[in-house]
C-alpha cells in the first residue's frame, strides 16, 4: 500500500495544486502508475488516484476561495505558485527507473507518431472488454456533458435558486465520485471491470430521468448518485488497461483511449447545450433516454 499512497501524494502536488485542471485529463495523470505498482496494487492505486482528484474536485475551488477570503487573490496565486514548486522537488525524487535518458530515446517523426496512434489504437480496439469499457464511457459522457453544461440552468432558471445552491448541487455530485473512488479501491478487484463499467453507466443514466420534476433536495440526491456512476465507469476502465496491455505499449493505448473518450465528449457537449436550449425543462429526461437507447445498442453490438 505505501506505493500507492505514496502516487497520491504526488498526484496531490504534480497535478492538481489548488486549481484542479480538466477532468478528462485522468487518463494520461494514471499512465504512469503500473511503473511504480506492482500488478496487484494497479486497482488501489488508480483508485486513490481517482479519490485524490475527485476529493480535490470539490475541496480545491473551496479552499482557493476561503484562502482569497483572508489573504486576498494575489496571495492565492503566490501559494499555488509554492504548490508548483513542490511539485517540481517531488518530480526530482521519483525513481531513476522512471527517469528517461534524452540519448536513448528514437527521434520522434510524424511517421513514428502516426504509427504509434495507430498501434495504440488497435490495441485498443482489439481487445473486446477494452472496446466495450470505451463504449461506456461514451454513454458516462453523454450524461456527464449534460450535468456540466446545464445544472446551472435548471438550478438558477428553473428552480429560481442562486449560486449557492448551485454549488451544493455540484458539490454533492463530487462527493458521489469521491465515495465511488474510495470504495473501489477495496471492491475493484472482486468483480469484473466490465460490469462496473456497465453499473456505472446505468446509475448515471437513470439518475438522469426524474430530473426535470424534482426539487433542489432531489437534484442534491440524483447528483450524487450520478456521482458515484462516473468513476464506476472510469477507474475500472484504466485498470483494465494497465492489466491487459503490455507495459511497453500502455502509453501508446493510454494516448488512443484519451483521444477517443474526448471525442466522446466533444459530441456530448454541444448535443448537451442543444437540448439545454431546445427542449424547455425536459433535457435531462430526454438525456436519459439518449443513453438508454445507447446502452441498449452497446450491449447488443458488443456484448
């Protein structure tokens, strides 16, 4: 367990500091971790990856706001400057094993980059329970854009409520991801990955269906129950990548399943801010349906 841990810490300083970056980016943060665990310590510690991130998802924006309250925002940037700097003494610490020497390494050309993409992606692609994982991230994704792109909305439009409810309701579907995370470090290898990512899927979906009807006090429970559904898909799916995939080829798979899971989200964002704005106070409900349909599908084609 100490090495896992010990990739949290890092994961706390290298990557996230006070301002935690883009979501989507947890792929290439967890790339390295099958380098510094052993094979049976990959689901602990892509879990506490993922609980460091989602926990930091909630508590950073929290915490830089409290910390601008008392010193001001100019000093907030000093701080998270000092975070940086931690962050490059932590760097220089990491094994040597992990340290790549420049004169070894093969020139990088547009050839040798296009024929990494392409064994990265028929690795990918290859593999039926990676092929089916990356399909359920699709569906997570149609949901996921829809929360990101118009809980405000219905909080401060629908509901009539101001930014601090919106904030709660936001806060609550970060717990949800938070509790998954750390729950999945101790159950993530008694069950089969594929059917976590297919639970989770599912929770995130149905949570989405009564939206439309509830009050704040049901959106808070349908948000972190939608929570808890986003890394079920996510995190099974990075372990199945370390655990499937040779570790000289993980960074050229890594790389594929980023670039493809963001094509999912760039399909999702601007269907999520079409139906925001087409269809009144029921785009959460048709959402829903949208990745019924699609799990259906991804079931019958793949499965």
């Amino acid at each position: 367990m100490f090495r896992p841990a010990l990739w949290t810490l890092y994961h706390f300083f290298i990557f996230d500091n006070l301002t935690p970056l883009s979501k989507n980016h947890t792929l290439i943060q967890q790339r390295p971790i099958p380098l510094v665990a052993n094979p049976e310590e990959y689901s602990q510690a892509i879990a506490l990856s993922s609980t460091t991130y989602q926990l930091l998802g909630v508590l950073g924006p929290g915490l830089a706001g409290s910390i601008a309250a008392f010193v001001g925002t100019r000093q907030v940037f000093f701080l998270d400057g000092i975070t940086f700097l931690i962050a490059s003494i932590l760097i220089m610490t990491l094994p040597k094993r992990l340290i790549v020497n420049r004169n070894e390494q093969k020139a990088k050309t547009i050839g040798k980059t296009l024929q990494d993409i392409k064994i990265g992606t028929m690795s990918l692609f290859h593999d039926c329970d990676l092929r089916y994982a990356l399909a359920m991230q699709l569906v997570a994704a149609l949901s996921g854009a829809a929360i990101l792109v118009n809980t405000v909305g219905y909080v401060q439009g629908t509901l009539a409520l101001s930014k601090i409810e919106y904030g709660w309701v936001m806060a609550s579907f970060g717990i949800g991801a938070t509790l998954a995370s750390v729950g999945l470090g101790n159950f993530n290898q008694k069950y089969k990955q594929t059917l976590l990512t297919s639970i989770g899927a599912i929770i995130i979906t149905i949570a989405m269906l009564p939206v439309n009807w509830g009050n704040l006090n049901i959106l808070l429970l349908l948000w972190l129950i939608a929570g808890i559904g986003q890394p079920l898909v996510n995190v099974p799916t990075q372990t199945l990548i370390a655990n499937k995939i040779a570790i000289e080829f993980q960074g050229r798979v890594y790389g594929a399943h980023f670039a493809w899971s963001h094509l999912w989200w760039a399909f999702s964002y601007p269907l999520a801010g079409w139906m925001g704005s087409n269809l009144s106070n029921s785009y959460f409900f048709y959402s829903g349906i949208i990745g019924v349909v699609f799990l259906i599908l991804i079931h019958l084609i793949f499965k």
